[in-house]
C-alpha cells in the first residue's frame, strides 16, 4: 500500500502571493498585515515557538503573533537566514534606519542591484540609538521583520555601530549584533598631527606604554620599517612613526580592550576599527602603524575605516580633490590588502556617489559601505510629496535646533541657504531633499524632529509605504551598483 501523502496546507492565496511568504519544514510563515501568520499540523513544533492566539483552520492550526521581541528570536531561531552572523571579507553595505521601517525597501534594492553585496540591514549607533529612542534589541528587531516581510532569503549582519564602552557593547552583544564596530576617537589625540617636534617628544614620552604592553624602544623599532605592499613601497620615517603612536596608541588600546572583552564572551563576531571620526586625515603611515599595533596586541578585525582626505559629509557627496581621494585610497587599500586582508570601510558613505567608483576600484571590492541618514531623508522626501503640512513643521523645528543639533557632526551647511517653510509652495517643498544645505540642516535634526512627529511621520509612511520603499529602492541603486560590480 502506497503512503499516505499529507494534508496540503490550507493557505489562502493572498498568503502565497505575499513576499514574506514560505514553506518551512512542513509549515507556512506569511505576514498578515501587522501579525505573523503560521500555519501548520497540530503538533508542528513552529506553532510552540511563538506566543499568539491560534485558531483551528480544518485539520490544521493557524498562529497569528504580534511583532514582538521575543516572536523576532523565535522567527531568527526557525529560520536561520534572517539571524545576522559574520560576513567575513565579502563586498558589504550597512543600511542604517532611524524610523524602523526601511528595511523592505533596502531589502528591495539589495536583490535587485546589489548582487554579490552582502547586506547589514540591522545597523545603529549608540548615538543614534539615544536620539531615535530605540534600544539595540528594537533596532535588530526592526529589520528582522523587515527583512521577513520583503523575502529576503540571503546572509545578512548586524553592525552595533560606533561602540566605545564595554556597557554598550553589553547591549548589543545581548541583543544579537555580530558585527562591533569599535569608535576610540576619543582617545585620539589629533593635536599630534602638526605638533613642533619638542611638543611631540613630550607626547610620546607621556605614552602609559606599560598598558600599552610595550616599551618605546621597541616602538621605536617601526621606523624605517620597509611595507611592500604590491604595486608601491611603504617606508616608515620615524618621525611619521612617532606622530602615529602619539595620535593614535591611546585609540588602539582602547580598541584591544573593547576586543578582550568581546573576545571573552565566546560567541561569533567580528570587529570594525573606526578612525575616521577625528579632525585630521590618516595618513598611510598612521594606518600601518594603527594596523601593526592591533596585530601585535592580538586584535583580529575584518575591516577599517580610516579618516581619508577631503571632506565626508552627513547626506551630501563628496567635497574635495578626486584625484587626491584616488591616490589615498589606492594606499589605503594596498595597506589593507598586505597588513590583513581586511576591508576598507567608508563611513558617512551616504549619497557619495562620486567616491563609489574609486573606492571600488581601488579595493577590489574587499570594501564596506555604511550608510545612515539617506533613509530617513527619502522618508521626509515622501512626506514633501504627500503631507506638505508636517514637512513644514518639521523643516520649520530642523531650522530652530541646526544649531545645537549640528554640533557633533563634520558638516558645512548654511541655515541662511535654506528656505523658510513659508516663502515656498507645496510643489516647491520636494526640492529641498535635492539641496545640499537643507538636506544637511535636516539630517543632522532628525533626533529634534522624531522627538515631537514620529507618530505622524510613520503613519504618513504606513499610507504610502509602496511611494517609500520604491524610493528607497530606487535611491540604494545608484548606491549599489559601483560594489557589485566589483563583488567577488
């Protein structure tokens, strides 16, 4: 006698033609507007995973869950391509989202213009995460649902970004980051970088080179040390050598012991070195020196964010000599290539589209791009377009708090360049996400305006959520393209 073949599963075919939808070891998954839909036999182990109401469907049982934390770990714990993990070496791109709800859209723009490009579509700072009011585990959360809800079936990280004391790191660990990305700009010292050679000597001298477990002799013995690093040749001057340890030897201690400690935890993660938040470029000898202190303190790490020449500022492209990036670039990649391989990362990486190109030239594609704000730009884009009323409101407070909220931000726009939300028409309010002025008056503000209209914001957002994610889209593409093609 033949098998009994099992009872197909009743699934309505809205289910079926959604995108979060799919069969997993017997049972169906699919979003049903707000709440997960699971389906399956009677005893299916899915249907304990998740706390929900369920309800019988014929001979089967229908679990409808609310988009809380702990269904999230259970839907990363059923299905094993949404819980972030290390990418190691592959062409990356972090997609920051300040409001929670980009991540269908970043999701969009990844399968159809970033081929080869691994995505980190969970990705926050601590700073952003105080001025958003989320917490590490809503910022996870967010673009696991996200991801879901888009179809999303690839490898996916996690970056807990521009993490600087072990507390955070605790957090984020706790709520399932893999990816740390260890900001010691506070430990830089950037008056080294044009100190006279009397105040650098007494910088040096002032090192605590007992806690950085090394003498200054044997410092020392980098000067004069021969890189060949392929195409080019790296000669350490001891006066380069010196500046680099005054500068930077506090940072990369830092670094090492933030390391330690993740390292201590036991479970898998990788590590991002940013420097680029500092006043001053790294030069190529300042990366060699910062790269051959980390190995020697047995710092592993899959990626490096120098501060390069010319000027990365919040949502606009690049300001600067191109043919000055292409030459920094190219010796950075060389260093990366021979003192690791790890990859280059390029931090403030929103809306550079001129630098896409080179710096994916340069690196071959062993590169990470990270993107924040560009998100939340294109959202009050939307809101320009359908809700003129807010967008006013909100460029009317981004104009009143600027200037305190620009503080912490390497920027050079003027308030007096950008309209007043009064002396424009409806038609006009759209152009202002094309200005670089207003762009950068209302990047910089978005913790200001998300404190007193992120309820209206997201519902305008939920009203017009195609209008988002296609825009999102459509902005990632010019984003994406240049990596992947050159992702391996």
């Amino acid at each position: 006698m033949p098998s009994q073949l099992p009872e197909p599963l009743p699934v309505p075919p809205e289910a079926r033609a959604h995108p979060s939808f799919r069969l997993h070891e017997g049972a169906a998954l699919w979003l049903a507007g707000a709440r997960l839909a699971v389906l399956a036999p009677p005893e299916h182990p899915a249907l304990t995973r998740f706390r929900g109401e369920v309800q019988h469907v014929g001979d089967h049982r229908l679990l409808r869950a609310e988009r809380r934390a702990e269904n999230a770990a259970a839907l990363r714990a059923l299905l094993p391509d949404l819980q972030p993990r290390p990418l190691g070496l592959v062409t990356s791109a972090g997609f920051g989202d300040r409001l929670g709800v980009a991540t269908p859209g970043h999701v969009r723009a990844a399968q159809r213009y970033g081929a080869g490009v691994a995505p980190v579509f969970a990705q926050q700072s601590i700073r952003e995460m105080t001025r958003t009011g989320r917490t590490p585990q809503e910022v996870l959360d967010d673009a696991t649902w996200g991801a879901f809800a888009a179809g999303w079936r690839g490898a996916l990280g996690a970056d807990a970004d521009h993490q600087k004391t072990v507390a955070d790191l605790e957090r984020c660990a706790a709520a399932g980051f893999t990816l740390f990305t260890v900001d010691p700009s506070d430990h830089v010292d950037d008056s080294a970088h044009g100190a006279p050679a009397s105040d650098l000597e007494a910088k040096v001298a002032a090192l605590p080179w007992r806690e950085l477990e090394t003498t200054r002799a044997d410092f020392e013995r980098y000067a004069g040390r021969r890189l060949e690093l392929g195409d080019r040749e790296l000669v350490l001057a001891r006066e380069a050598v010196l500046r680099a340890g005054a500068k930077y030897a506090r940072a990369v201690l830092h670094v090492a012991t933030l390391y330690r400690h993740l390292e201590g935890k036991g479970a898998p993660f990788e590590l991002e070195v940013s420097v680029d938040e500092t006043a001053t470029p790294t030069s190529h000898a300042e990366h060699a020196v910062v790269a051959l202190e980390l190995r020697r303190l047995g710092v592993r790490w899959v990626g490096l964010a120098p501060r390069f020449v010319g000027r990365f500022e919040k949502g606009v492209d690049y300001r600067g000599d191109l043919g000055e990036l292409k030459a920094d670039l190219a010796g950075h990649a060389a260093l990366a290539r021979s003192l690791g391989p790890y990859k280059l990362s390029l931090h403030s990486g929103s809306d550079k589209f001129s630098v896409y190109p080179l710096i994916a030239e340069a690196t071959g594609g062993m590169v990470h791009l990270k993107t924040a704000g560009t998100s939340y730009l294109e959202a009050l884009r939307v809101a320009a377009q359908v809700a003129p009323g807010l967008f006013r409101e909100i460029l009317t407070l981004g104009r009143e708090r600027f200037a305190v909220d620009k503080q912490s931000y390497h920027i050079s726009a003027a308030l007096a360049r950008v309209s007043e939300a009064d002396t424009l028409t409806d038609d006009e309010l759209p152009r202002l996400l094309d200005d670089d002025d207003a762009r950068q008056v209302l990047h910089v503000t978005f913790g200001s305006a998300l404190d007193r209209y992120r309820a209206p914001l997201l519902r305008v957002l939920e009203a017009h959520d195609e209008a988002y994610q296609a825009g999102l889209a459509a902005h990632f593409a010019k984003h994406l393209t240049p990596f992947a093609e050159v992702a391996p």
